[in-house]
C-alpha cells in the first residue's frame, strides 16, 4: 500500500507541474491532500481543519511582488503542516533539579531499546545524570542488548535476570540508581509479549504502580498508517506524552507518525537516524514537513517570502506616512497597532510633541470600534473599499445592513478614516525625525 508521505509528495508534485495555478487548482490539491490524509488514518477533524486553512489562506492572502501564486500555496500548505507538528524545534524538557521518570512504549523491533540507549547517551552529552533500568522480561537478552549498546558510556543499567515482574523491577531500580546518584531514569519496557492484551495490561500496570513523568511512545517511520492504531492503544494503557520517531534513515519518511500525533495529540520529540549510540536528533518540524512533502529548497521560498514582504510592509508604510491608504488599510492598520499594545501606551512612545490635532476620535475606543468597523468593511463591496466617496446614503444603509451595525457607526468610520489621512498628511510637512514610522 502507498504511504501516507507518498500519497502526499505526489499530491504536490501534481500541483506543482500545474501550467496554471487558479481555483480550480488549488482545489484538487486541497481535495488530494485531504485524500491522502484520510487514507493516512489522519482523523477528519484534523484534515477539515488543515484543508480550511489552506483553502482560506490560499485565497486571502497576497502574494508579494516576484512571487508566483504556485510558491504561495506551497507555502502555506508547508506552514500549516509544521503548525500541526509543533511549530517550534522540539525541546527536551526535562529539569535538572529533581528525579524525572521516563517510560518508553512501543511495538516489537521499533526500536525502544536502541532509542533508550540512545537517548541515555544524549541526556549524559547534556550533563544529566542518567540511568536505565530493563524492564523487558519477555524478549530473550532484552537487558544484554542495552548493556552491550551502553558499554563504551559508564551509564549505569539496572537489571535483575531473576525478577519476573516488571513493576518490581522498576522500583528495585529506581531505589538503586537513586542511591548511585542518578536523576533522569529511562525504562525500557517489552514489546513482544504472549498477546497485544497482555502487553497493554503490563503498561497499564506500570503506568499505574510507577506514574512515569513522561511515557514516550516509540514509532517506526516506516509502518505508516498503522501508527495511528498502535498510538491510539498505548495511549489508553498509558498516555503518551511525546513521540520518539526511529529509522529515518531508512525509511520513506513515513506519515505515519502524523496519524499518531492526531490520535495522542503528543508532539515528536526524537527522531533516530541510524543504528549507531549517536543517531539521535531533536525533532526540528520544518526539516520533517520538507522531507515529507518532497519539497525541495522550501527554507529558501519561506526566506523569499520573508523578504518581499518585509519589503511589501515598507512600501505600506510609506504609503501611509504620505496619507494614502484605502479604508481597509486604515482599519488593517489599527489592527496591527493593537496587536502592538493597548493604544494610549503605544501613543505615548511616539514622539509627537507639539504636532496640530492627533484626531483624538480615532484612536479613543478604538479598540472597542474595530470589531465594528471590520464588520463594516467586509460588507463593503471592493468599489466601496478603495473610494469612499462613492458612499451614498442608500449605499451606507445597505452596509450598516450587512454589518449588523447602526448607519452612524458606517458614517463615523468614514469620518475617522478621512481625518486620519488628513492627520497624516499634516504629520508629513513636519520634520522627518518626528515621524513616527520612520
Ligand atoms: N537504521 C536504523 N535502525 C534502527 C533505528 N532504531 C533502531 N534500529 C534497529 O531496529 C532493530 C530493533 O531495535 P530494538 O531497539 O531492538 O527494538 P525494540 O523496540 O527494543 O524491540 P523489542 O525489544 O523486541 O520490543 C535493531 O536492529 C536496531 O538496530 C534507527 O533509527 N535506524
Ligand atoms: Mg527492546
């Protein structure tokens, strides 16, 4: 079967080879990623709200001068991947000033003992104090694997061959390692056991006789739409709080784990990259989404995008010193000066001295009005927009119609609006080290 990370690289690479990027294309990419993301086992809630963002993004935003539409969507479909991921790089998390428990879970041969090992070697690199205790009494020389992996590293391995339960061997460890000084505590856990029954009952016990701190759920890449069903049963024996991926290397960059991240809602935290002690990475979600997409140089396109709209804002903002700005700009720019700080703050900063009329009106309330006007503005037809004086009476009572406000409020935003640019033009004539945007 095609994997998720397949399906949707192909999606794309579809999109891409498009001669022209309109509606009708942006959505069959929508409903293809959708598709594919349905058949990933990605739950519906989280492909509806994917597909609405992109849907509305792709249609809303500008695209910056140099920019073609197709970067655009690519674009943001690559940004509202790496939001679902997590935005930011992964963080490990874990304090250095009090015992931490980590209990890792997963499946036969996805790689829990290789990842513990791992994991303990990078948390000593990092100066924790670490220890590891083997919990697996059913896989045969589950403890002389991890011995042998954590040889070279002084690491200390609690194990007791002759201990059948797994919970009393966690505590057993826990007392001893304590007592050696160790801190942060990984557990390795079974995988194989007589059934998938009787290995959740045993995770469930641990999880109630040992409250871990954190229980890390470990996945292959490579097994795809499975993940989200293993996720989903180890998360109810124990939940998961983060996600070790493994094998990276070798597999297609599964999507799997995106169907896991929906069903635990945990974020991934590691990614293995090999069979050796020091293939650990922090997950860093824009390097994942890139790889699974099959986009090629996407931190470059994002820098492009990051640079023409720099640009874009500098043009805007000219424009607004020398008072030319439509109605939507000027209430667009309220917005963003609210997002900056309530404006009585934001005006006090400004130096403005001895400047004729700031039209108090304007900014007074403001706050209160801009609900208002940009229910106001998006009744406006594009016309209305960019030229108020085409604003008649029954015009202005069709508005205050559709925006569910009164007709005063309609005509006292035009008012505002046109004393803002009076203001502006005013604050032009004064020197330029008094500008406020300058
Ligand atoms: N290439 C590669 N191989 C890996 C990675 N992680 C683990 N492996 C290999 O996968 C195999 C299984 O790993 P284990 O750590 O024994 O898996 P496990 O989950 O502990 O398995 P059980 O103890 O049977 O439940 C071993 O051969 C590892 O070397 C990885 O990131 N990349
Ligand atoms: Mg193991």
């Amino acid at each position: 079967m095609t994997s998720l990370g397949e399906l949707l690289k192909k999606a794309i690479s579809k999109f891409t080879s498009s001669t022209v990027v309109d509606e009708k294309t942006i959505n069959e990419l929508i409903r293809d990623l959708q598709r594919s993301l349905l058949i990933g086992d990605v739950n519906v809630e989280l492909v509806q709200k994917i597909s609405e963002n992109v849907r509305k993004r792709a249609l809303e935003e500008k695209i910056p001068p140099g920019l073609s539409r197709k970067d655009q969507v690519i674009k943001i479909v690559y940004e509202e991947f790496v939001k679902l991921l997590g935005e930011e790089p992964a963080k490990l998390q874990i304090p250095r000033d009090r015992r931490y428990v980590l209990m890792m879970v997963g499946i036969q041969g996805f790689g829990k003992t290789t990842s513990i090992a791992k994991l303990a070697y990078y948390l000593k690199k990092n100066d924790y104090s670490v220890g590891v205790i083997c919990a697996d009494t059913y896989r045969p020389g589950a403890c002389d694997q991890l011995t042998q992996l954590l040889a070279e590293t002084k690491i200390p391995v609690y194990r007791s061959d002759g201990e059948k339960d797994p919970i009393n061997i966690v505590k057993k460890g826990l007392e001893k390692l304590s007592q050696e000084g160790v801190k942060v505590f990984l557990i390795d856990t079974a995988g194989r056991h007589k059934s998938q029954e009787t290995l959740m009952e045993e995770i469930r016990m641990l999880q109630k006789e040992i409250k871990p701190d954190e229980v890390m759920l470990v996945l292959d890449a490579g097994i795809g739409q499975q993940a989200g069903a293993h996720a989903k049963a180890f998360h109810e024996a124990a939940p998961i709080g983060s996600i070790f991926l493994t094998k990276m290397d070798t597999s297609a960059k599964g999507g799997g784990a995106l169907s896991a991240i929906a069903v635990t809602k945990a974020k991934i935290k590691f990614l293995g990259t090999g069979e050796k002690i020091d293939d650990i990475e922090l997950f860093n979600p824009s390097g994942y989404v890139g790889r699974l997409l099959g986009l090629g140089d996407i931190e470059g396109l994002i820098e492009r995008f990051r640079l023409a709209e720099l640009e874009m804002d500098k043009e805007r903002m000219e424009a607004i010193v020398r008072g030319e700005f439509t109605l939507e700009q000027f209430v667009k720019q309220l917005k963003d000066l609210r997002k900056a700080g309530p404006f009585s703050k934001l005006l006090s900063k400004l130096p403005l001295p001895n400047i004729p009329q700031i039209p108090d009106e304007a900014l007074k309330d403001a706050e209160k009005k801009i609900k208002k006007w940009d229910a106001i503005i998006s009744s406006m037809t594009t016309e209305e927009r960019v030229d108020t004086h085409i604003l008649n009476s029954s015009r202005i009572k069709r508005i205050a119609r559709g925006a569910g406000v009164s007709e005063r409020d309609v005509k006292e935003l035009i008012k505002q609006y046109r004393l803002a640019k009076k203001f502006m033009k005013s604050v032009k004539r004064l020197p330029k080290k008094m500008l406020p945007y300058t």
